[in-house]
C-alpha cells in the first residue's frame, strides 16, 4: 500500500517544480502527482522526460484550465496513497520532512499540522508567510485545550504543510472549490470540521516562497469579489454547524479595497452585512492595545522593501 500521495498543482514553473521533485524521496511508499493545469511554457513534456528515471511519478494535465484548486481535485481523483500531503509547484520539502511524516504513518488523527518555514524567491530571505501557521501550531501543542485546537483547525487556512487522511477526504466528499482566489480555504475548513482527532508536530516540515507577482501579493478587482463570496459561504457553513465563533472576518479585504473607490468599498461592506458576515476579526479591540495590528503592518511595510 502506498503510504503517501504528494500532489502537486503545476503551471510554467519546471525550475522550481524540480526543484520541489528533488527535496521528495525516490520510494515505491511514495506517489507524486503532478498536475498540470494547461501551460503554456511548453515544457511539460521536458518535465516528463527529465524525469522518466523516477517510478513513482504521475504527469496528469487538465483538459481545460481549472486553477489550482481543479488542478489538486484532479490529483485526488488519481490518489491511491493512505496519506494526502499537498505541495505547491514553487515550494520544497525540508530535509528532515518525510522522517516526521513516516513517525505519523499509523497514526489514528486524520489531520496531522506541522510547522513550516517561508523564503523570498528572489533573494532567499527569510519571508513571513509562515508566521501566522507557525503561532497557530505552538499554542496548539503549549495549550491543548478546545480553543488551540479549533484555531488550529478552521484558521490553518492553507493544504500544505498537513498530512490528511485519504479516507477522510473521501468518506466526506471534500474537494477544493475551482475558483481564481482562495480556493483551499473551504478545503481546509472541511478537513478540520470532519476530522475527529488531530495532531501537532513543532518540526518545521516545508518550505513556502513568496514571489512577487504571486496572487498573494497582488489583488486585482475581481480578487475582492471572489474573495468575499467564498468566505461568505464559509461563514454559512460555519453558522449551520454552529462554529460560527470561528467565521472569517472583512475587515483586511475591504480595507485593502479601497484603492478601488469607497463606493466600491461600501458595495463589498453592504454584501457582507447582508449576508451575516462579521467585519471586524474576533478579539479585535484586544489585539489593538496589544500591538498585534501594528506589528502586521510593519511587517507588510518591510514586505515591500525586499
């Protein structure tokens, strides 16, 4: 049986996808699929051939382009492993990753969090994408107690840096929405929701890189609009099984949409109120006097320094 299947979303980016391959061991316990999503680099075909050594590799291409999120439901339906571990094409595995996973290969959790690290593509500094996934694993492991855990479990927004349980996914029907922006996080919320037991692991696992240009980094108008309706379908599916405590909050995306005009600003508010969002975070007022909004803007300020 093969005890991990590590999928990979792929678009025009063979260097650091070599990258990611290379940093994954060359076992029969492990299956990698790559999933390319109509590239138009035209070296998929290389990518192949590069690696027709390696037994353990599955090229799969999208018939039509469907993001990353069509790209890693692809994939699942390929899956054969015990284990889903998801990966990004511009990311890498740390060296010591695939020993803490097989410490974890019999374990009875269905979601196992591990710590991870972020970088700079372009200068290999140290980035701070992983900061907040960081905090959300150490209080889980300093404080095990409902609360850590339901943070861990609907605030770890992002499928790297996990181990899921294949029969989890499957038995529940979960799939990532095949949307432009944003599409992991109801993924994610699922997996948290339907998992009975998780674990934690403080060993930083993965590697995530920022790369200028990336969708994290700029948001376009249509981003803001794809970004409110998916996290407002969260809320509802938050509110129906009555974690609504844990609902997303508005309040950085409409800020960030100002650059677009306050009516457009407005428009999204009104969207969100009508629809039983929450504008401000949870503790918002408590994370003011303590410095934590203050800390994350001059964290954003140095950000753009680089």
């Amino acid at each position: 049986m093969i005890s991990f299947s590590i999928i990979i979303p792929h678009f025009n980016s063979f260097e650091l996808l070599k990258q990611l391959i290379n940093s994954i061991p060359n076992s029969k316990n492990i299956e990698i699929i790559v999933v390319d999503d109509n590239s138009t680099s035209g070296d998929y075909i290389e990518e192949q051939n590069y690696y027709s050594h390696r037994k353990n590799i599955l090229f799969l291409s999208n018939k039509y382009k469907k993001g990353a999120g069509g790209s890693r439901n692809t994939g699942l339906d390929s899956a054969k492993g015990k284990w889903i571990i998801f990966a990004d094409s511009d990311d890498f595995f740390l060296e010591n990753a695939f020993e803490e996973f097989n410490k974890y290969i019999n374990s009875n959790s269905e979601v196992i969090f591990f710590n991870c690290s972020s970088i700079f593509n372009e200068t290999g500094e140290i980035a701070n994408r992983h900061l907040f996934f960081r905090k959300l694993v150490t209080e889980y492991l300093k404080n095990l107690n409902s609360h850590s855990e339901n943070r861990l479990k609907y605030e770890f927004g992002v499928p790297w840096s996990k181990m899921i349980s294949r029969e989890l996914i499957e038995k529940n029907k979960i799939r990532f929405s095949e949307i432009i922006v944003l599409n992991d996080r109801m993924f994610s919320v699922k997996t948290g929701f339907y998992s009975k037991k998780i674990s934690a692991c403080e060993i930083p696992i993965y590697c995530n890189t920022r790369t200028k240009g990336s969708l994290i980094t700029i948001q376009k108008k249509d981003y803001f609009e794809v970004k409110i309706s998916e996290l407002l379908r969260i809320t509802n599916f938050m509110i129906e099984n009555q974690i609504g405590k844990y609902s997303p909050s508005f309040l950085g995306l409409i800020l960030s949409s100002r650059k677009y005009g306050i009516k457009y600003s407005i428009n999204l508010i009104l969207k969100v109120l009508k629809n039983d969002g929450k504008l401000l975070p949870l503790d918002f007022f408590k994370e003011i006097f303590n410095g934590y909004y203050l800390k994350k803007i001059m964290e954003k300020l140095e950000e753009r320094k680089v």
